[in-house]
C-alpha cells in the first residue's frame, strides 16, 4: 500500500508543477521558481490529504472486517460448535493487529475518523493495547485449536476485553 501511496504523491506533484511551470508568465527566475514551490507544496499538501483518506479507509475497511470475523467466531461459540475450524478466522484477525500501526500514520487523525488524537500522543499506550489483543487472540488461537468451546469463549471474551480497552481511549464515539 506504501508504494501505491508513495507513487501518486510523486505523480500529483509532478502533474502540479508541470501545469504551473508551463503556465508561469512571471519575468526572471526567481517568479518562476517560487511559483513552483509554492505549487509543488499545494500538491503535497493535496496529496497527503488523499494519502491521509487512503489510510483512514484502509483502516475503517480492516476493522469492519476483523468485526465480521469475530461475529462468525461467535456464533461457532453460541452454537458450542467444532471451533476448531475457526482458527483460520483468529489468524486472519491476528495479521491485522500485527501490521495495525502501519494503518495510523501521523497526519492521518483528521477526515472521516474516529480515530482520536492519543493514538499519536500516546504512542506507547496505543502499542500496548495493540500488544494486549495479539496477546490475547494468541490464546484465544490456542483454545480453538484445542476444540475446547468453553476455553474458547473464555478468551473470546479477553479478545472483546482487549478491543473494548482500545476503544475507550483510542476511538471517539460515534457521530
């Protein structure tokens, strides 16, 4: 995803500033190249917005996703089933916590976002509660693996635990 983002903040400003240089009429080098600039920090500034809204929507998708997988967990659960085929569903959600700093780069807690501003002031609170859920969906892995429905909804409920805590400090309420 970097380099998808990386390659259209290149490819805007370059666009940006190619437009304005063949449109620049100002006498000497110096008009022409503080037109540029300024251009060239416009397309920055566009782009990061995009590259900002790409992230924020990458998130948005990643976690409703996680929400079904555990919704589909749960209803194994509730139905005391095999859980053991659901181990494929924690590993999935697991892959997700692993990479979740990735997903809120700085400059990314404004635009359609609940995402609230301790993610980045508190960065060692926000790793730790990331840190708490891996934990906790390794154990809850464990417990399906081993078809045990009672061990598994006990850590189901430590994994919601763990989500919960996330949210009370790191996602606002919603709109």
């Amino acid at each position: 995803m970097s380099r998808v983002i990386a390659a259209r903040v290149v490819q805007a400003a370059r666009a940006t500033a190619a437009a304005i240089a063949q449109a620049a009429t100002g006498k000497g080098p110096f008009m022409k190249a503080w037109i540029l600039a300024g251009a060239a920090c416009a397309a920055l500034g566009v782009a990061s917005t995009a590259i900002a809204q790409d992230v924020i929507t990458a998130r948005r998708e990643g976690m409703r996703a996680e929400g079904r997988q555990m919704e589909a967990i749960k209803a194994v659960i509730d139905a005391r089933g095999d859980t053991r085929p659901i181990v494929e569903r924690v590993d999935t959600i697991t892959g997700f916590y692993r990479d979740l700093q990735a997903l809120y780069p700085v400059g990314s807690g404004t635009g359609q976002t609940r995402a609230l501003p301790a993610i980045w002031s508190d960065p060692a609170g926000f790793e730790a509660a990331r840190t708490n859920i891996v934990g906790a969906l390794a154990v809850l892995r464990s417990a399906a693996a081993s078809g045990d429905v009672a061990a598994t909804a006990a850590a189901f409920n430590q994994v919601g635990a763990g989500c919960a805590a996330c949210h009370r400090g790191y996602r606002a309420a919603a709109r």
